[in-house]
C-alpha cells in the first residue's frame, strides 16, 4: 500500500518504522520543522525524519496546512505536494498539525491515526501523562479514522494495555508505541482486505487530556502524597516534577507514598538520611522521594543525593 506519513516524535517514528518493515511504500512523510534542542539549542531533525531520510523517503515539513491560516502559501504548496503524491491513504500518529478538511480528503481512503489512548477517553494532546496522573489502571492504542473533531472519529481497532505502579510516562510511552506500530500494520492489513469496521465513539467517558504546561511541573505539598507521586510518575520524562528548597529547584523523578508516625506541616522533611531516606509531609500521608537532580547535576537515588545536598530540617515550598 502506498502511504503519506504524517507525524514527529519517538511515539510515530515507531509506527512509521514498522510500516517500512511491513513492506510498505511510504512515498512521501510530513513532519514538523526542525527545532533547537540541547545545550548548544541548535536545530534537530524529529525523530519521524531521521527516520525517513535513513530509508531515502522524500520529508516535507510545512509550518501550516490550513488554507486560511497565517502561512497560506505554504498550505497551498503543501496541498499540492499532497495531491501529486501517489498515495493510498495517510498514516498519522502525533504530528503536532491540525488537518483540516481539505487535507482530509485527499487521501482515497482518508487519514488513519493512532492514538495512544482507549478513546474517548483523553482524547487530545497528553493522553499518557495524564492517565498516568489520573490514576488509570489501563490505556492502550486506538487506530481510527480521522475527522475535523479533536480525536472524534470512528474507531477501527483498539488494544489494551495496564498502567503498572512503577510506570511512567516514559516506559508506558515506550509500550504504547510499539503496539501502535504493530496495530497500524494490522489495521492497514484488513484495510486493504476490506474487512474493517468503523465504530462511532460513544458519547459516555469523554475526557481531554490537555497539552501539558511547564508550569504544572511544581508540586504542591499540600496535596495527598498518593496524588503528587502520581504526578512525579506522569511527568517523568517531560517536564519533570520539581520542589523548590530555599532558592534551589531540585526534580524529583521517582517517589512513593509511605505511612510514617508523626507527620508535619506539608513540605517538612521529615527524614533525609541513609537509614529512612528523604521523607516529606504531604497533606495527606508523606512522600518517600527516591530519586532526585538539583541543577547541572544528574540523576541521583536519596543516599547519594544526599551526600552532596543537605536536607535535613528543611522544607519544601
């Protein structure tokens, strides 16, 4: 089958990976314009074009498909690359672009995306940061076909997938990728053999999961400890939980809930050595914080980050 690919980070360079390893002819793939990145902030390619130029596949990035938007030019050039495309359909997984109407229905057989989430539920930009944040026991992967709605279209296949204790969003991102990829090949597969069933989205169990901001990464100690390491979980790898001691920010990148005697005021350190570890009083339980960064530092577990950080009576805001 002859595919257009549109998408940018790691989660769609899986997917377009094992669309080339299905044997797929990718003859054209859209991603998102290079960005600075790094300490040198200079411009990186996405994953989605790495991957494309290691197969040889003509990449386009265009800033805007939207006719009546801000770069209309550019759509116009984008459509017409679209249209002169020998293309089947157009494979989608987080490109970062709205497509609109008139993208939608170029491709013969429409835009398929892959979502990673069990639709409706968090439909939209995070949708594993915030199951993870909410407390879901499972998501998963839904392929479906696209429209104008924010992730409303109806749904081709869906898998499961459990959300263990220990996940973040950076190991349940790793999952969910590969099952997309496997699932696109399946999908596409009973496509061509027109055995696909299209099921409209129930109206029940709509959630949005909302892009998240830098802002949300500090923590509020007033909070439940089981809510905040929820939290720290979910924002691990990106953006990163932060607690402020004094003027230093540290991150905080794993912790778990624990019962202790005698609590405090939300923020106190109630332990910081080797025997009990970095304790802290929640609004409700104490965070036992396992591993920690304070800044230009790396990744360190209590013992060690406590050799090189005092802790001890202090609080965090």
């Amino acid at each position: 089958m002859k595919i257009i690919f549109a998408g940018t980070p790691e989660f769609a360079a899986a997917a377009l990976e094992a669309l080339y390893a299905a044997g797929h002819d990718i003859t054209l793939v859209l991603t998102q314009p290079d960005r600075p990145a790094g300490r040198g902030m200079q411009l990186q390619a996405s994953a989605v074009k790495q991957s494309a130029l290691r197969h040889g596949t003509p990449v386009a990035q265009p800033v805007s498909l939207r006719l009546d938007g801000k770069h209309p030019e550019v759509a116009r050039q984008a459509h017409a690359l679209l249209q002169s495309t020998a293309h089947d359909v157009m494979v989608v997984a987080a490109y970062g672009l709205i497509l609109p109407r008139s993208v939608l229905d170029i491709p013969r057989l429409g835009c398929i995306n892959i979502h990673g989430s069990l639709l409706p539920r968090w439909r939209g930009a995070a949708p594993i940061h915030r199951a993870i944040e909410a407390g879901d026991t499972e998501t998963g992967i839904t392929i479906m076909q696209m429209e104008e709605g924010l992730d409303t279209g109806p749904m081709l296949s869906m898998q499961s997938v459990p959300i263990g204790a220990d996940d973040t969003t950076g190991s349940l991102h790793d999952k969910l990728a590969a099952l997309g990829g496997s699932m696109i090949v399946e999908a596409l597969a009973a496509l061509e053999r027109g055995e696909v069933t299209a099921r409209v989205q129930p109206e029940a169990g709509v959630t949005y999961a909302a892009k998240i901001a830098k802002e949300e990464a500090a923590l509020d100690f007033s909070m439940a400890a089981d809510d905040l390491a929820r939290r720290i979980r979910a924002f691990n790898p990106f953006p990163g939980a932060t607690g402020r001691v004094g003027d230093t920010v540290i991150k905080l990148w794993q912790a778990r809930p624990v019962t202790v005697a005698a609590g405090g005021a939300p923020g106190q350190v109630l332990s910081a050595d080797a025997q009990g570890g970095i304790v802290v009083a929640c609004g409700r339980g104490a965070l036992q914080l396992t591993e920690l960064q304070k800044p230009g530092g790396k990744r360190l577990g209590a013992r060690e980050f406590l050799q090189g950080f005092a802790l001890e009576g202090a609080r965090f805001d």
